[in-house]
C-alpha cells in the first residue's frame, strides 16, 4: 500500500503546483459612456450683436430656433450658425 500512496500523493501536490502557476485572466469590466442628444456651440446675432450659446440636446435646439424665428418676425434681423456642424 505504501508503494501506491507515495507516487499519489507526489501527483497531487505537483497538480497543485502546476495549478497555482497559470496565468489568472482579469475580466475588467467594460465601461461605456452613452450619449444622448447632440451638443451643439451655436454662435448667433441679432441686430448686429453677436453672442454664442452651448445647446445640450434636440429639445434646447428646437426652443432656441423658435424664439429666433420669433425675433425674426418682429421684425429682428437674427443670423446663427451651428458651430458645431461639419460639412
């Protein structure tokens, strides 16, 4: 018996050491950053005097081309230029 245990015991304890030496593989987790809307830098005029505001997303675009459609038809002279677009 004693012929049988020594060669036993002497797999385990190398299993083991060959276990405890593979590479650990790290799952970092993914971080992803999702982004809503669009930011626009939109640079306008009215009457002559020029100023620029940062809109954050579609429905701050829609107000603002509402109330320079309203200065418009007061009878404002209103120029802007989304700054942001690409062409």
């Amino acid at each position: 018996m004693r012929k049988h245990f020594i060669p036993v015991a002497l797999f385990v304890v190398l299993a083991t050491m060959a276990v405890s030496c593979q590479k650990e593989n790290l799952v970092e987790p993914q971080s992803t950053v999702a982004v809503i809307g669009t930011v626009r830098v939109v640079s306008y005029t009215i009457d002559g005097v020029t100023n620029q505001i940062i809109l954050q997303n579609d429905a701050e675009w829609d107000a603002f081309v509402d109330s320079m459609l309203s200065l418009s038809a007061q009878g404002h002279d209103v120029r802007f230029v989304n700054e942001s677009a690409s062409v």
